[in-house]
C-alpha cells in the first residue's frame, strides 16, 4: 500500500494465507476493498511439484490493514475479475476459471515426472453477492472461464462478461440471463471498455 502517491510501499498481507499470488484488487464506492488470488504452484522448498494453492478472495474494509477471506464456493478456485454495481455496491460480480488440467498449473514437465496429468474440478462462471461478499450465488454457466465481469455505469442491471471460450456475453437484468455477443469470436478476450455515449 503507498500513501503517498507511489513514492514508498508497505505489505499489507495481514489476514492473506500462504498463497499471494495477487491477480486483481477492486475498491468499491463504499471504499471496501476485494483482492482476487490466483490459483498458483506450491513449488515448496524452491521444487516443483504437483501440489498447488487454491486461488482465493478476500476483502477489507479497513484500507487494507487486515484482510478477511470470503468463502465463495468449495474446491479449488481460481478467481480472476471482479466488478460493483455502482447504484448498489453491495451488488458484486466475480469471475471464475473452470476445470483445469493440472498440467495448466503446475507446468507438463511436472506432471510427467510425477505419474501422470489428472483433471482439477474448479467452478467457472460468474458468482453475484448482493451482501457485499457475505454470501454468493452461481449465475452463468460453469463450465465457462471468465476472464472479468464489466458492469455498465450507465445502464441500470447491464453486465458483460470477457471468456475465455471465444465469446463475450451481456446482461440486461443483473445478471439474471445472459446473451452471447454477434460477431464477436476472440479466444482469449480479457475485459469490455465501457465508453460514455
């Protein structure tokens, strides 16, 4: 964390468990802060091997001088995006990657030498919590790696989602259902621009 506009930093990992593997932090209009962790290799004692961490979400409500993990499904996960609603911050939006092969996460060399790949079960999709990151719910397919969650400023319940799978979706009811953008056939799209009209 830097207070002084990036001149000097602290750690500020008060509350984070062994995997810091930081991929995204979001601060919401009600100043809470939501850090998203990768699912990463353990590669303990400096060596590979087939064991990983679960990715992980946390949240602080104190400028991040502690930080409060949030359980969101069970398994491993491996969270990437997230969004607010920014007429109802408590409305929040996650992206998740779905089954990886171990192989993905660890490295092939790895599993080669190790007996072999095997298939890690990780909810995909997007989750919604309406309680600030109390509770969450599945709202898209599972099966889908969502890359981020975009909410529209300027449109009331608009949504879109970036994947992974060579589409890109919108929402017009917060997320209740979801259509897959025409023309748009990108395999690897990370996250919509939103642009005032």
């Amino acid at each position: 964390k830097s207070t002084d506009d990036g001149k000097t930093w602290q750690v500020k990992n008060n509350g984070i468990e062994e995997n810091t593997c930081a991929f995204e932090l979001t601060i919401t209009g009600r100043g809470v802060l939501f850090l998203t962790v990768s699912a990463s290799p353990e590669h303990k004692e400096g060596k590979k091997g087939k064991s990983f961490y679960s990715g992980a979400v946390y949240r602080s409500s104190d400028g991040a001088e502690t930080w409060t993990k949030l359980h969101v499904a069970n398994g491993p996960l491996f969270p990437n995006g997230i969004d607010y609603d920014r007429q109802n911050p408590y409305r929040l939006y996650l992206g998740f990657w779905a089954d990886l092969e171990l192989s993905d996460l660890v490295g092939g060399d790895v599993v080669r030498e190790n007996g072999g790949n095997e298939q890690i079960n990780i909810p995909g999709g997007i989750f919604l919590s309406e309680d600030g990151g109390t509770t969450w719910t599945s709202i898209f397919d599972e099966n889908q790696y969502v890359y981020d969650v975009t909410v529209d400023p300027f449109h009331r319940g608009r949504v879109y989602c970036n994947t992974f799978n060579q589409a890109a979706f919108r929402s017009d009811d917060y997320g209740e259902t979801w259509k897959k953008i025409k023309g748009y056939d990108f395999h690897w799209g990370h996250r919509m621009i939103i642009a005032q009209n």
